[in-house]
C-alpha cells in the first residue's frame, strides 16, 4: 500500500479522500489556499501544505504548486477530487512524468473523453448506443443542413469540447440552423477555444442515469449499479438516489454491460461514471466523467463498496477484490446537495460566516461536509458546503429521512439549499419517482419562497419570542413553546426550526 497521498483538491472531497486514507493507513497530505488555512480538510489531515492565495489559478488549479507540495511532503501518489485538475489530461501526464502516481485514469483516457466526438466515436465502434448525431463535428452550412435532415429535428448542436452543458443549443426546424450553427461555433470558441461543433437529435423529457464503474490496471472491469441524477438546474446537479425508480434489473444489467464496454474501450483504470440519457426505456452514451464523482456516496450505500478506497488501491496497484454482487443495489440512498446558494433568490451565491452548525445523525444518516463553525463561504469557490446523504431500506423510507435529517439540519450565518430540498421531499411528482430532467422547470413553486400567510409569520414570530424568553428567565424549554396557535406556519415545522427560522 502507499504510504503517504497528496489531495490536490480544497472542501468536503479533500477531507472524504482525508478520510479514506487513513482508513487504509495511508498518511494524507492537504494543500490549502490563504482562505483555507482553517478548513476541516487541512485540519485532519497529517500535513497540509499551503500553496498560494484565494483565487484556484494560484493555488489549486496551479500544477507547479502541486507538484512541488507533492515533493516537499515525499507524497507517492496525487488524488485530484472532482473539478479543479481532475479531468486535465496534462494534469495526470505531469504527475506521473514526475514520478508520482495520478489516482485516476490515464492522461489519454482523460483526453479520448474529454472530446465529445472522439468520445462519440470510440463508443460507437465499442457497440455503446450513442443519441442519433452526427460522425464528427460539422464543418459547414451544406453539411449542417444535410446531417440535420438525415437526423431528424429537433436538434442539439452541442461543443466538441464542450461537457456540463456549455455551449449547447436546441434547433426546432431548418430555417434556424444557419444561425444557430454560427452563434454555437461562436460560443464553443469563446468558452473553450476550441470551435467545433457536432449535432445530436434532441431528447426533450430525458432522465439522466449514471452508471458508476470500476477498473483496476489487470483488465478487470466492473459496474456498481445506477445513480438517478435527473433532478438539476442549470446542469448542477441538485438531488441524485440510487437506484433509479426508472430502472429494473433487466435494463440495469443492460446498461451496466455497456458500460464497462464503455471504461475498456479506452482501457480505463479507477472510479469512472458513464453518462446515459434515459428516455421510454431507451439509453443514450452522453459521456464519460473521469473522476470520482460528487455524487458517489449514494453508490457506497446501496454497495457497501468504498469508492475513494479502491481508487487508491488500485493506484497501488491492486486487484478488484469485490465483484459486481447480485445483491446490488441494496436498499435505496438520497443525497440532497447544500449548498451556499439561496433557493428563492435564483439560487444567488450567498456568501458570510457559518455562525453555527448542526449537523443531522442519527439512523442512515451520512454527512460528508467541508465545512464548520466559524468557517467563511466566499466567492473564490464552488458553493457547495457539503452534502446530506441518507440510507434506507427503501425509497419511501429514505424520502421520510431524509425529511427527518433536513429539518435536524441548522446552518445558521449564511442562506443555503436546505429549503428546497425540504419542499422536494414532499412533493408528489418526486415522491411518485416521476421526473426528468425538466423537473424543476415543471416545478417552479419549489422555487418560491415558503409563502407564508402573515397570520402564519405573526404565528412564528411569537412562537419565538415565546422561546427566547424563556430562555432568557434561565429556563429549560419544555420543547413545546406556547402553541402557535392552528397548525404550524409552514406544515409540521418543529420547534427547532421555528425557533432558528422564524419565516
Ligand atoms: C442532451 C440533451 C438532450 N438531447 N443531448 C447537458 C449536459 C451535457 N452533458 C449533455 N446535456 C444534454 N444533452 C441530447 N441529444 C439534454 C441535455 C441536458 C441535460 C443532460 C443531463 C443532465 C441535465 C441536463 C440538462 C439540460 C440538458
């Protein structure tokens, strides 16, 4: 085994792959920006290392920095997270030209990835179900018109280098294509200097189903099941379950196959996440994500396999030791994201200091978080703080606890993703296992803002004025403040959260 890791990553995922280390005894090495000095990841881990100011290009996106934190420290082997350097081909080919070990796949299993076409084009001839599309990238207006027609519209025009969504944009019929196939060459060059442009057949109410793989550098490749991941906004995942309540066995089994095809087909070794587009039964390859995936932890809990163990492991070289189980998945897990971001303000960065934490436990409840008391959300970084996962023995019991361990959740200091997906759990579609990726744009009340009556606020208010004075008297609250008066602003609130949250 290795003895010591660097985590060239920042948050919740530097202390999750902190915490995997030590659980194989391996000593982990944090690096940290100015801002960080403080964070939980560099606080557990043996040694941390600082490697530049806030902004990610002078610090965590810096490969000089990490490289030289990596021989300072006597690290063997660099975790890259999720994000940051973590799909950067001349990443994993810098670490290893300097003799360290990139945990994650080769730098050309990265690069045939991370070009769509390419990508495109090698699951094809590996027989994966691609979405009817284009060979390669479109060259010009005769050849858009054509492949356009051959296909079938709507169309998708979508980056060659592109991924997450950028640079995409919908064609209804074939007096739009001109124009839009320009403003999308435009686009792609601008956001990734790169201008190329394929097309695919628009899916409009498609599922997004992931089937998470794992590889070890013997040729040997399993898949662990699904994850559903439909339930996004501006292609940020929002709430993503395993298993999907759209996949059976059979399709599961199907999908899995083709998966693995997928990870040898660019002899793929680690943790890696195939991308489908899931519509009346039928699966589209969409891409491969190869990294370690935010959304991990639902695949470990319907599994029991530790992901970001293995991946390490394998980096030393090991043998996959589990086998894909028949079991598998057992029981259902939800992981709801929290993020730093207010829900009823179109999900706006909020930013300021965590005032105080608590944090759910309690039966099947996970928290794999970044964060803690005292703690600065700033602007520099991605939002999200940390996640709340949940484990049931089924999808209707994980809903309930989920619902449980949201309402125990209190961040206090800054506005996060917490009411939202407080409003989700009840919801009838979401509880029905009935969406797409349009659920939120079909659901626009979760986006407003609890609209509590005033009668219902006046209710509130004094319910915690109630709270605060008994505690101001040096009393012990009976945990039943005076009662509000007729049910609860806001449906089955506690006095928890009325007292912490008096909307
Ligand atoms: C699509 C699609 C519909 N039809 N391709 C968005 C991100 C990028 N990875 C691919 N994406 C999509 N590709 C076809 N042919 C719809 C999306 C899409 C999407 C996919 C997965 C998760 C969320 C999404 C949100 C909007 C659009």
């Amino acid at each position: 085994m290795l003895e010591k890791v660097l985590v060239a990553n920042r948050g919740e995922i530097a202390l999750r792959i902190v915490r995997a280390c030590q659980e194989l005894g391996v000593s982990a090495v944090a690096v940290y920006s100015e801002p960080d000095e403080f964070s939980p990841h560099v606080l557990t881990a043996e040694e941390a290392i600082p490697i530049g100011p806030a902004p990610a290009g002078e610090s965590y996106l810096d490969i000089d920095r990490l490289l030289d934190a990596a021989r300072r420290s006597n690290a063997q082997a660099i975790h890259p997270g999720y994000g940051f350097l973590a799909e950067n081909p001349e990443f994993a080919r810098r670490v290893e030209e300097d003799g360290f070990l990139f945990i994650g796949p080769s730098a050309a299993a990265i690069g045939a990835m991370g070009d769509k076409t390419e990508a495109r084009r090698r699951m094809l001839s590996a027989g994966v179900p691609v979405v009817p599309g284009s060979e390669g990238p479109i060259e010009t207006d005769d050849q858009a018109r054509a492949e356009a027609a051959r296909i079938g519209f709507p169309i998708l025009l979508k980056a060659a280098a592109g991924g997450g969504g950028k640079g995409m944009r919908v064609v209804e019929e074939a007096s739009e294509l001109p124009r839009a196939f320009e403003a999308a060459t435009r686009e792609a060059d601008q956001a990734f200097g790169d201008p190329r442009v394929y097309m695919e057949r628009f899916l409009a109410r498609p599922r997004h189903i992931e089937i998470q793989v794992l590889a070890d550098a013997h040729g040997h490749t399993i898949h662990l099941g699904e994850r559903e991941c439909s339930i996004q906004r501006r292609h940020q995942k929002l709430i993503e379950e395993a298993p999907s309540p759209a996949v059976n066995a059979d399709l599961r089994a199907e999908m899995g196959k083709v998966a693995v095809a997928a990870a040898e087909a660019v002899d793929y070794v680690g943790a890696g996440t195939v991308e489908f587009l899931v519509e009346d039964g039928q699966f589209f390859f969409l891409e491969m994500n190869t990294r370690i995936q935010v959304e991990h932890p639902v695949t470990e809990l319907v599994t029991g396999v530790d992901l970001v163990q293995w991946q390490i492991r394998i980096a030393a070289g090991a043998r996959l030791e589990v086998d894909a189980d028949p079991d598998w998945p057992a029981g259902h897990s939800i992981e709801c994201r929290i993020s730093g971001e207010d829900p009823f303000a179109g999900f706006f960065p909020s930013t300021g200091r965590i005032e105080s934490l608590y944090v759910p436990t309690g039966p099947g409840v996970r928290w794999d978080g970044g964060i803690a008391r005292g703690f600065e959300v700033g602007l520099h970084y991605d939002p999200l703080l940390a996640k709340l996962v949940v484990y049931a023995p089924s999808r209707e019991e994980a809903i309930m606890r989920m619902r449980r361990a949201l309402r125990e959740l209190q961040i206090e200091g800054i506005r996060t993703t917490q009411p939202f997906h407080l409003a989700v759990m009840d919801e009838p579609d979401f509880r029905a296992g009935e969406f797409s990726i349009q659920y939120i744009d079909e659901h626009p009340e979760l986006l407003a803002d609890g609209a509590a009556s005033w009668q219902e606020r006046a209710a509130a208010i004094a319910a915690v004025l109630l709270e605060e004075e008994r505690r101001e008297r040096g009393g012990v609250s009976s945990g039943s403040p005076a009662d509000p008066g007729p049910t609860p602003a806001r449906e089955g609130r506690t006095a928890w959260q009325r007292a912490f949250d008096p909307r």
